[in-house]
C-alpha cells in the first residue's frame, strides 16, 4: 500500500514569510509524529497527535510553530515568520496504533531560509 | 531525558566485508527500531526490535534491553548499503516519540 507521503518535498522561503508543509500518514495509522532533521543530525522530535488530538508538542521549538490534524488523518505543521535557524528537513512518521508499533517516516519536506 | 549512543561514527568498508553498529541508550526503552537513511534522505525502516533478534537477509539485529543495547549486524556489504544508520528509541513513561542517536555513516567501496 501507500507510505506516508509529503509535501512539497522542498521550500524555499524569504525571511519572514509563513510555510505550511503536509503530511499524509498511512491510511488509517492511529500516531503521526513531526519530526525535524538538521544537517549532519538525527531526526529531533517535534510533536505527536493520537487521532486529532495533539497529545504532545513539547519538541515544538518557538511559538511560531503550529501542527494540526484536524480530520485525524493528514497533518499540517505550519511555520510563521521563518528565521534562518529553521532550515531543516522536516519528517513526518506515522504508527498504526500508539505504543509498542513501528514508524513509517515520509521523505521529508526540506525546508530553506534565505 | 533518555541518551542514545552509536558507535561507530563513522565506518569504511570494502565491498564484501562485514561489519556490527552499536547502539547503547541510558533508560529502559519500549520501542527501538533501526533506520538506514539513504543518500536521497529516506528513512527505510530495517528492524523494530525492542527486544530479542531478528534477521532480514544479509542484515540482523540483536537487542539485550536489559543491558540496554542494540547491534545491527550487515554481512557482505555492497555499495548500496552506504548511507546514514540510525538507531532510534522510545522510553517506557509517557510519550511515544523516539530519541534518535547520532547515526553511523557508512560508505561500502567497490
């Protein structure tokens, strides 16, 4: 079947502007997790939803990031008033249920900040 | 929080040879799968294995969680197997997100 599918798979945004990058989990998963990615790292966790409740932000770095899965299937995390320091790749991970099940991460969505 | 630990860092094969990646986490985990994440930048997932061991063709995994490491085994590399290896894991209190460790990054030549 389908994987967990993004978009757009790049951005490229002036300082200052507002992105919002999609995520399509796995049709019927339970979790979707963001996840962000710098350069040379390990993905670091952003938020996780069960269904459409938002059940953990903690990773979310600044209030200008907002996620939303308002219908419990795709997700969007928007970014407002882009910094440089938030060029990353941005993943999305989906799980069937929510404890004890792999992830399924999509490609990523690289976003650049000039 | 929790601490995940690959060793090594970085890793040079000849094509052919074997070679075992570590991953040393600092709390009980209820969740640890291996990723390799190839020079595109997907994440393909190889094992989930928070305990026991598991093998997938060339490749196999070993978890011990009470001694709370992991080994990815891949035997007769080939250059496709290049690429960024992570381990990832989830504690046992409250969230279900995973803490990634550093990575190896391993390059097979021919």
């Amino acid at each position: 079947g389908a994987g967990v599918s993004q978009s757009p798979r790049y951005k490229v945004a002036k300082r200052g502007q507002d992105v919002a990058l999609r995520c399509d989990p796995i049709s019927g998963h339970v979790s979707l997790f963001w996840y962000q990615q710098a350069l040379g790292q390990g993905p670091e966790f952003l938020t996780y939803f069960q269904n459409e409740a938002q059940l953990d932000k903690s990773g979310l770095p600044s209030d200008r990031f907002f996620a939303e899965r308002p219908e419990g299937s795709v997700s969007t995390l928007k970014i407002q008033r882009t910094q440089q320091e938030d060029s990353a790749v941005y993943l999305c991970a989906s799980s069937r249920e929510t404890a004890y099940y792999e992830q399924y991460f999509g490609p990523g969505t690289r976003l650049t900040v000039t | 929080g929790i601490q995940v630990e690959q060793s090594p860092p970085d890793l040079i094969l000849q094509e052919g040879a074997n070679s075992t990646l570590r991953c040393n986490f600092s709390d009980s985990v209820n969740n640890l799968q291996w990723f390799h994440q190839n020079p595109w930048g997907q994440l393909i997932n190889l094992f989930y294995i928070p305990s026991g061991t598991k093998q997938n063709g060339r490749l196999s995994a070993t978890t011990v969680a009470t001694e709370r490491y992991s080994l990815l085994y891949i035997s007769s590399s080939q250059t496709t197997d290049s690429g960024v290896y992570f381990c990832a894991v989830g504690s046992t209190s409250g969230t279900y997100k995973y803490i990634f460790g550093t990575g190896t990054r391993l390059k097979v030549l021919a």
